[in-house]
C-alpha cells in the first residue's frame, strides 16, 4: 500500500490477450491483474499497494482469517502505506494520532484512503471527479482529526512518520495488541 508510481510496458499481442482474459475472469482491470503479477514475481506476494488478495475483499481491512505470515506481512504494508499517505498530505494528516491503529474506525479509514490513492496512483480512475472526491474525503478527515485532537491540547500524541513501527507492524507474528474498545487483536 505504499505510494504508486505508474509504469508502461510493452507486451505482445498474445500476451496481452492472456492477460485481458485472465483479468475478465476474475472481473478486475488487466493493469491491476498485471500489477499482482509483478508484486507476486518480485516479492513472492500476491497482493500490494492496497490490491485484494480475492475478487470482493476489502483490501484496507485486515485479513483476519488469513494465515498469521499473511497478516503481519498485511499489518506491515499498511504501516508503510500510513507513512507514505502521512508524508504525501502532511497537513492533512498532522492531527493523526500515533496509535491510531488502536482505533479501528481511523485505522479503517486510513486503509480506505490508502486503497483509494493506490487507485488513483495506478490510472484506475481517470476521470478527474475521482481525484476531487478523494481530496474532499482527505479534507474531511483532515477536519475530524483537527476537531477531535486540537494540536497541543490531546492527550495522545500526533502520528510521526519517521518514528519506529510498532512490533505488530513491523512484520513480527502474532504480536497481541490491545485496542482502545478493550478487545485484542488476534
């Protein structure tokens, strides 16, 4: 999920048919099928940048039911992305608790705008009111946070992108994390 950078390659008309095929039967866009197939070949993946693992997943929601590997490799990206999106909008984002993983309702809402972003990044939306829609749901956010954590006065601290992930978003396994409605993440 971190930020997109957006690349053309050539294929051959074959190639390309395969691809168009493949993407049609899982009902996706052929450049995202062609992006998992990147991540899959270089990272051994078969998701990034907000993608879903299945056709119908949520991809900013946090895979419970997948195996432990799988989610921590999920919770990391997502940390990742949160920085990017952090150091991409950073006035934006400049009341955003640091634990607001704690929070499901901020850390849903962050995977969604990551996921969005990651969409727009890719060329899947090239109709510009997507953009503007993307920014008005930024600047909402933005004011939340603004009206819910005014600067000096929180009793949590601001979010800093440059300081360490937590351990069970660093990568680590299993990790047990209390949220702030007193249930443990598995």
């Amino acid at each position: 999920m971190s930020s997109a950078h957006r690349v053309n390659i050539g294929l051959p008309e074959d190639t390309y048919a395969e691809l168009a095929q493949r993407s049609a039967a899982d009902g996706i866009l052929p450049g995202q099928l062609a992006h998992r197939l990147v991540a899959l070949g270089l990272y051994g993946v078969p998701h990034q940048a907000g993608l879903p693992t299945q056709p119908g997943a949520a991809p900013w929601l946090e895979p419970w039911d997948a195996p432990a590997p799988e989610r921590a490799a999920w919770r990391a990206e997502f940390w990742q992305a949160t920085v990017s999106l952090a150091r991409r909008y950073p006035t934006h984002l400049a009341n955003l608790e640091a634990d607001f993983y704690r929070l499901a309702h901020r850390a849903e809402t962050l995977g969604a705008l990551i996921a969005w972003r990651a969409e727009l990044d890719a060329g899947e939306h090239i109709d510009p009111r997507h953009e503007l829609a993307f920014q008005q749901a930024l600047e909402q956010l933005a004011q939340l946070l603004k009206q819910q954590n005014p600067g000096a006065d929180v009793s949590r601290t601001a979010f800093d992108p440059d300081a360490a992930a937590p351990p069970r978003y660093a990568g680590q396994l299993d990790v047990p994390e209390q949220l702030e409605n007193g249930r443990k993440n598995p």
